[in-house]
C-alpha cells in the first residue's frame, strides 16, 4: 500500500461570515468511498445510471489501518451511485471498523431517499445526506424519476436528527427567494434543522439550460439575509453639485451623475 506515501497535507485556514478565522489541523483527511455508479433514479442533471463496484471491504479496512499511521480521519463519505442498492451491510462494517481505527471519525452516506428505510437504525451511521430537490412529494419524484421518500416517511423517520437535506437549485422548480422560503418552511415543519442549497455543475446540456447562474444566487442569497432589500443601497452615492441647485442651473449638455 505505497499510495499513502503520495498523500500530501495542506494547512487550511477557514474564515466565517463575521470574519473569525479557524486553523485545520494539517494531518486530518477525508474520505470518499464510491460504492457503485449504479443508480435507480434517472435525473437529467445526473451522469451515474451504470456501472457496477467490487468494494472490497477487507482492503478498505487494511487501508484505514495502514493510513492511520500517517493521518487521521474527519468524515467517511460513502456515496455513489445510490449507495443504497446493495450494499449496505458492506457499509456497516467498514464503519464499524473504522471508529475502531479512528475513534473521532464521522461518517456519512449519500442517497436519493428511495431506500431511506433500509438506513433506518443504524447506529455506526452518523449522517444521512439525502437529496430532495422539491418540497412537493409529486413535482420531487418527476425530477428524479422514481418515488423517493415521501413526506410520511421523512415525518416517521427515526433518525432525523442525522438527516441533511440537498437541495439543488433548478430553473422551474426551486429557483428563487419564493420558493426557497417555502422550501425551507416544509423542512422546518419536519423538524429538520441541517440543508443546503446547491448549484448546478455543468454535466450535460440540461444542466447548461436549467442551472442557476451564481449573479441570481447571489441576489437570491442577499434576499434570504436581508428580506426587502433596496438594491441601490448598495450602489455608489451619487455626487452632488454644490452650482446646480434649481432647474435654471441647467444648461444644454450638462452631465450629472444620478
């Protein structure tokens, strides 16, 4: 397992909204593990639909102890592909091993929530990053091609609190202020705190056509933080002339800034 020998750390420095900087450890990674490029969705904005994965989990696992003699681990991330298809028991006891290895380590699993029930109750499972791209149980199934986890289900779920809901930004569906609000306020009534709003990327021509350029993202992000905004406040001060104060001060091809 020479591969770790290539592994190289970089200091982060992460600043937030209010300016406050936080220091990364340099020896902490992430993992992303692909468990298939299989998936029973058909999204338009989406490139996995074939291809199967041997994952090998004695390998993984001799991986991991092999890596924890160089690094530390922050967050395993399983994802796909639907990682629900076939192999979740595989899942399971990579990370069982791993918080062996790696007593700190989060993990985390990535799914359209047509399975959601078969992640139900799994305690080496510490989040649930579930995409739901319409608050409407109909309009979220015709974007994905398939019955995904309904309302219900999300209401009965009993791990919501590991639930992070992704939401991706589509020209016709959720696409501005509005319809964020009402996005937002359904998870709310759900009782799930953790979401996000995602972009887009350019995959194929549908995504061209129908992704939300980051000029309307901005504008819709402002909108969120500050509700009724003038947006020329924004805008430069105009500069005011102390010789022209009354209409007669006007001549033929005066400029004035305004």
């Amino acid at each position: 397992m020479s591969w770790t020998k290539n592994i190289q750390f970089r200091h982060s420095t992460c600043y937030d909204c209010n300016g406050k900087n936080t220091e990364f450890n340099d020896n902490v990674i992430d993992i992303y593990i692909v468990t298939t490029r299989q998936c029973n969705a058909a999204c338009k904005f989406c490139e996995y639909h074939t291809g199967n994965i041997n994952l090998n989990t004695d390998w993984i696992i001799e991986a991991f102890k092999k890596l924890s003699r160089t690094a530390t681990v922050g967050t395993i991330h399983f994802t796909g592909g639907e990682t629900t298809l076939s192999v979740t028991d595989k899942m399971v006891k990579i990370c069982t091993e791993a918080k062996k290895i790696f007593p700190l380590v989060k993990t985390s699993v990535n799914t359209n929530g047509s399975r959601l029930k078969s992640l139900e109750g799994i305690n080496v499972l510490d989040n649930i990053a579930l995409s739901r791209h319409h608050y409407d149980d109909e309009i979220n199934n015709q974007i994905f091609g398939i019955n995904t986890a309904d309302t219900d289900i999300l209401d009965s779920f009993k791990d919501k609190h590991k639930l992070h809901l992704s939401c991706n930004l589509i020209k016709g569906y959720v696409d501005n202020e509005e319809e964020i609000r009402k996005y937002l306020e359904y998870v709310s009534k759900l009782g799930i705190c953790d979401i996000g709003l995602v972009s887009l990327m350019k995959i194929n021509k549908y995504c061209e056509e129908l992704k939300i350029d980051k000029y309307t993202l901005t504008d819709i992000v402002n909108d969120l933080q500050k509700p009724n905004r003038d947006p020329r406040d924004d805008m430069p001060r105009p500069v005011l002339r102390k010789d022209i104060l009354h209409i007669e001060d006007l001549k033929i091809g005066t400029k004035l800034q305004g």
